[in-house]
C-alpha cells in the first residue's frame, strides 16, 4: 500500500510535517462557509444572539491546543477567519480594522485562545494529577531555599534542540505556565483559574 502524506484523527488531519497546514485550510473554508450565512441572516439577529452564534467560534478552538508554534502564515489565516466573523458580528464594513471589534467583543485573538486551551490544561493536569499521561511530562522544578517569589509551582522547561520538540505538551506547557503571574499559577480552583486568566491574556493580548 502506497502511504499516503496526511491521516485524520478525531477529526483532525495530521501531515507528516505536523504543520497542520491541510487542517487549517479545511477549517477556514468551513468557517468561512457559516460565517456567509450568517452574514445573510446577521439583520434578524440582535447582537447578543450573534455573539452567542458559537458555531465558528468552536470550529476554531477544536483541538487548536495542537496549533501551538505553527507558521505565522498559518496563523494569521486563522485570525483572519476570527476578525471576518467579528466584522459580521459587529455590521462593521468589509476594510474596517478588526482589532478594536474583537477587543469590544471581549475576543481573545486566535493564538491567545491557543494559550489559553494550553495554560488551562497544565492547570488541571498539575491540580488534578490526571490525566495521567499528561502529568508524567510535567516536571516539579525544585526550589534551593524557599522564597516569596517561588511560591506558585514553576515547571522544568526541557531541553529540547527541535522546532517539533519545541511544541509538544512536556515544553510548551511549561513555558507557558512559567510566564504566568505567581496570582494566576496559585490559583486553588478551576474556576478562579479559567476566569483570571482569560482576563490576564485579555490584558496582554490588548494592553492600555
């Protein structure tokens, strides 16, 4: 049998690159596809009820934590599908920056979603110890004295040589968690968690 250069998996189409290249481009034309007929059906919609149109929006973050370090072509292909579906939300015209609709729309951009799929997996991975799998990649970094500043668990970031190496779970979780301020890694409850951080990445996503 002739191998073939791509496989799908729960929906996702894997490459031999992991570049994901054929994944994004199945997912923009879907979502461009919806966000069509939304924009016909956008005039009988309030604005709550399109924010609430969930159906784009979901597409996007279906298993995008596997997105992390991609190219930034592919990304911004990504955000464009998010800044187009923002337009239509708002009734903005087709050439008007997008950033500041997003922003009142209170939307992470794309790549922030990514980190926050990722920053709240590490979270349950480290709290809960499950899934098991997951918790095994995660090391403890040990502390020589005890310090203010080394309350909040830190990880071991591994020394990975490889761009691929780079984006896999054991080295971009860490890297991730270890940007987060000490409040948000002490966190004591997943709901605390979720909601502190999507406000920490809302603030470096669109800074004052």
């Amino acid at each position: 049998t002739k191998p073939t250069k791509s496989a799908r998996n729960l929906g996702v189409v894997f490459d031999k690159n992991l570049n994901f290249s054929s994944q994004i481009s199945q997912v923009c034309s879907s979502c461009y596809y919806h966000i069509r007929d939304m924009r016909r059906i956008r005039r009988h919609l309030s604005l709550e009820n399109a924010k609430a149109s969930a159906l784009v929006a979901s597409k996007l973050d279906y298993c995008n934590s596997l997105l992390f370090g991609i190219a930034d072509k592919d990304m911004k292909r990504l955000q464009r599908v998010q800044s187009s579906l923002a337009r239509v939300v708002t009734r903005s015209l087709p050439l008007t920056p997008s950033a500041p609709l997003r922003q009142s729309l209170h939307w992470l951009p794309v790549k922030f979603r990514i980190n926050y799929k990722i920053n709240l997996l590490t979270f349950k991975t480290l709290f809960t110890e499950q899934p098991s799998y997951l918790h095994s990649l995660l090391q403890k970094a040990t502390q020589r004295r005890s310090l203010h500043s080394n309350k909040g668990l830190k990880d071991f970031i591994p020394g990975v040589r490889t761009i691929m190496g780079n984006r896999s779970f054991s080295s971009c979780a860490p890297v991730l968690w270890n940007d987060l301020p000490l409040s948000l890694r002490s966190a004591t409850s997943v709901v605390t968690f979720r909601k502190h951080l999507k406000t920490h990445l809302f603030g470096v996503a669109f800074p004052p």
